[in-house]
C-alpha cells in the first residue's frame, strides 16, 4: 500500500471547515432542542445565534457568506473599522488614518487633518 502524501491545510481552509463546524453544531444544538416539551423553537435558533455572533464575531449570515464567497466575512467588524464586509482571510482591521500634531505640552492627534486649519506640521 503507499500512502498519499497530504498537504497542510492553508489558514483559510481550517478557518472554512471550523466556520462549517460551528455552523453545523449550532444546527444540531437547535435541532435537539426543539423536540424538547417547553423550549420553542424560535428561543433554540435566537440561542444559537447569539451564542454564534459571541464566539465568532460574525452573524450567521456573516457565516453563510464566508462560505460562498472564501473571504472573511463580518458585520460587526465593518461596522467599528468601516471597511469592506468581506475581505481576504489574511486582511486585519482596517483602521482608520490618524493625524498627529505638537501642541504646547504634548503631541495631539485627530481623524483629519489640519482640522483648525492653521499650518500645523504633522509629526512622523
């Protein structure tokens, strides 16, 4: 018998199947607990959910769309950085630029620049 050499799996395939398997238990978890007497199934999907969005980051839908589309994929990440929804596996936060200038005793930064409008030199 010869055995098939395997490649390690890239960051973005481990990321695919572990999304894949949260996404599977979650349904598993809500399925189980809707043949529960006393538990609806609306609770056991919102449960599921809020647990998904607290451990990932990502809503189930973010989930179903990394799925689909291979890039990472995160509603509330584009909503603090205001960058794409979906960007590459290895892409991190986009943040937004920062503009520094001397004052009388510190150094001060804004999210524009010049705001006063008065020459400043920016600092390196």
């Amino acid at each position: 018998m010869t055995s098939r050499a395997t490649k390690p799996l890239s960051t973005e395939n481990r990321q695919r199947r572990s999304a894949v398997r949260r996404v599977t238990a979650a349904a598993c978890i809500c399925f189980a607990l809707s043949g529960c007497s006393g538990v609806e199934p609306q609770f056991a999907a919102m449960a599921a959910a809020t647990t998904t969005t607290i451990n990932t980051q990502k809503l189930p839908t973010d989930i179903i769309a990394s799925l689909f589309t291979g890039k990472d994929c995160s509603t509330p990440r584009q909503s603090i950085d205001g960058g794409p929804l979906c960007r590459p596996y290895e892409q991190g936060v986009i943040e937004k630029p920062v503009y520094c200038y001397r004052s009388l005793a510190d150094t001060t930064c804004y999210e524009e620049p010049d705001p006063y409008r008065d020459g400043a030199q920016p600092v390196n």
